[in-house]
C-alpha cells in the first residue's frame, strides 16, 4: 500500500504560486499624449525623408604616378647582369651605363663570343699591317718614280739648250752656204770648197735633227713617267681602300660579336636612380625592369583612378574625392582629399591599363568599360611624430569617389524606377 502524503497536491502548488509582495498598479500614458508624440515623430520622419540629402560614391582603385612619368629601364635579352655601374640616388646623364648584360654562350672550345672576338681582331691587326705596307711601298714607288722624273726633266732642259744652240748653228751654216753658192757663181771658190760647204751644214743639220729626236723622245718618257705616277698611286689607292672596306666589314662583326657576349644597359635620359631592381650575377628574362629613372626637373604627383563607364554621367573635373592609401591606413592617418583634374573622353584600352597595378583585370567583365581619371593631391608629404613620409610613385591606394545626391524618398522608390522602365513603351525621337 502507497504511502500518501498530508496535503493534496494542487494545495501545495497553489500555495507556490501565490503572490507573496504587494501588486502597484502604474498609471498609463495619456492616450492624447501618445497621439501627439506619434504624429510628432511621424512628421519628423516625413520632414526628414523630404529634406534630407545622400550622395551615392563608389570605392575605386587606384595608384600614385607622377607627371612627367618615372621610366622604368628593361632588358632587351635574356642574360646574366655581370656589372652595375650605379646605385640608388644617383644622378646619371642621358646615355650613362647602368649595366652590363652578358649574353654569351659557352660550349666545349669555350666561349664563343671571346673566341670569335679573338680571331676578328687577328684579322683586323693583319689587314692593319697590308694597309701600312701598301702605304709604305706607295710611297717609295712614287719617289723613285718622281726620282726618274726629276732626272729626265734635268736631261731634257739640257738637251733644249744644246737643241737651241744647234739650230743656231744651222742657221749660221745655212747664211754661210748660201754666201758661197754667191762666190762661185762669181768664181771666187772652187767646186770642192762649195761641196765641203755644204757637207758641214748637212752634217750640222743632221745633228739638229738628232737632238730635236731626242728631246722628243725625252718629252714621251717625262709624260709617261707622269702617268705612270698617277696611275700606280691610283693602284695603291685601290689596294689601301680595299683594304679599308675590309677592315670596316671586320670592325663591323667585331661590334656585333661583342653585342653577342655583352650588352651596355643605359639611361635614356638624364635623371636620378630611383630604384635598381636587380643584382650582379642575377639572371633576368627578356622586358625584365631592371632599374627606374625619375627625370630630374620637379614633378607633380596625381592619383590615377578607375571608375567604371556607369559612374561617368556623375563626375566632372574639380570634383572633390577622398583617398585612403593602402601605405599609410585610414585608421591612424584618416583619409586625405583629392581633386578630378582630367578625365578621359574615351574608355581605357586593356593595353593602358596593362601599365597600371590598380587598374581592373577584367575590362569586359560584367559588360563595363573603365575610364582613365587623374586626381590632383593635395598633399605631397605626411608627417607623423616628427617623421615625413614622401608619396612614391605606384603607391596603392583606394579613392572614395561621390556621385549623384537625391532626396532620401528618392532613394526609397528607386526600385519602382527600375519598374517604370521595364514596363514603358517605345521612347519617341
């Protein structure tokens, strides 16, 4: 038999249950006043739709560059850098040696481009030595020639002289015959002293003759040898410029075989080394950028954002954007304002933007093209306990960029805009 307790359960719990403090009732709000505080607060609502204002803005990306732009050196070969001929901070001239850049090739007779520059430059030290002894002989040649020259010049004066003086002497024989022929016809000589009269004055004719021979002879030979002179100098002039275009052939190979074993990187212009991007004994692959350049003359520092094509109705030049740089967080240093300065009048070709870190990959994705936007910067230079910290071109930075303002009840029936044009006819021109 179940032992049973004194009291029956529903007493116990209803003794658990009993309000054991005093019950207060408070009194409630006047329903006039609850009326009043809703329709103030309703209107307050309302009025705050009406006439407060939001601007729509879109986060953007974008980098620091500076105008005129830092240039940026690349290799034009694959090869190893053997050398570097400056260092960070320095200032070069336009055509200064910043690398050097071997390209050569090595096989079991060892290397090749050495091995190739050794034998051209054989080859140019004997075409050297040919040129020397063709200007040698010429010139000997030419003075042993000009040597004959000066003596049958000598002999011909001489025999002009003795041909004067002969014929002189024909002259003078000639009156003298013809005085005797006169004697005879008078009687006063004999036949035998006429005939030996005129045997002397053909005799002397005779050696007129031989001379006047000779000195024609003499004129030949002067006019040959002075051929001769120009004509073997012509030869040898021939021969040395033979030469010559030989040795510049050589000249020529030797310069593009040590373009084959080395390759002198150098400044485009003049400017300050910005940044070296790569070692001695490093190799590099063809474009590769191996240092950066910043033209010397001041430069002005810009922004340059991205904004996509549905943006663009809604910005203009002088536009005011704010800027959080990925270097220096909001957070700590806050954001820093900017100013549209430029803004493209058509969208940025993927080649364009290839040049920028912070430009989109994507240039038709989502069916949006991007346009190119410089914003000028207010500051150049942020200081922090003491310390200045420089902007730097390719700095990244994310650009807060405002766009269109409307009513706060605007934006609340947007969605029925988008309602109104799926659901509107055709638009008249």
């Amino acid at each position: 038999m179940s032992k049973k307790g004194i009291f029956r359960l529903q007493a116990i719990q209803r003794q658990k249950a009993e309000w054991q403090g005093k019950a207060l009732l408070l009194r409630g709000f006047p329903p006039g006043l609850l009326a009043a505080a809703t329709v103030f607060f309703m209107v307050l609502f309302i009025a705050f739709l009406f006439f407060s204002n939001y601007t729509r803005r879109i986060q953007v990306s974008g980098e620091v560059i500076s105008l005129p732009h830092a240039m940026n050196i690349y290799t034009p070969q694959q090869g190893y850098i053997t050398k570097s001929f400056v260092k960070v901070g320095d200032v070069v001239e336009a055509g200064a040696p910043l690398y050097r850049l071997t390209i050569s090739r090595q096989t079991t007779s060892g290397n090749v481009s050495q091995e190739t520059l050794t034998v051209i430059r054989n080859q140019i030290k004997n075409i050297d030595e040919i040129i020397n002894k063709l200007k040698s002989n010429k010139q000997e040649t030419i003075e042993n020639l000009q040597e004959q020259l000066a003596q049958y010049e000598k002999n011909d004066r001489e025999t002009q002289r003795l041909l004067a003086s002969a014929k002189s002497g024909v002259s003078t024989m000639q009156r003298g015959m013809s005085s005797y022929e006169n004697y005879h016809k008078k009687g006063l000589i004999t036949n035998d002293q006429l005939n030996s009269q005129r045997f002397m004055f053909y005799q002397q004719q005779s050696g007129y003759q031989s001379l006047n021979s000779q000195a024609i002879q003499q004129q030949v030979q002067i006019s040959q040898l002075k051929s001769q002179i120009l004509t073997r100098a012509a030869e040898f002039d021939n021969d040395i410029t033979q030469n010559i275009y030989q040795r510049n052939e050589l000249q020529r190979k030797l310069i593009e075989s040590d373009a084959s074993d080395s390759i002198i990187i150098a400044s485009q212009s003049a400017g300050r080394v910005d940044s070296l991007s790569v070692t001695p004994g490093q190799m590099v692959n063809n474009g590769a950028v191996l240092a950066q350049i910043q033209p010397l003359k001041e430069a002005s520092w810009y922004m340059v954002i991205w904004p996509p094509d549905s943006s663009l109705p809604y910005i203009k030049v002088s536009d005011r954007v704010n800027i959080r740089y990925a270097a220096f967080p909001s957070e700590k240093y806050g954001q820093f304002p900017g100013v549209i300065e430029s803004i493209s009048y058509v969208p940025a070709s993927r080649e364009e933007m290839a040049g920028y870190n912070s430009a989109p990959k994507d240039n038709t994705g989502a069916g949006e093209s991007y346009y190119k936007v410089l914003v000028s910067l207010k500051h150049k230079d942020i200081s922090d306990k003491g310390k200045t910290l420089h902007l730097s071109g390719g700095l990244q930075a994310k650009t807060v960029v405002f766009l269109d303002t409307r009513k706060l009840w605007e934006w609340m029936f947007k969605p029925f805009y988008n309602i109104k044009n799926s659901v509107t006819g055709q638009v008249d021109v």
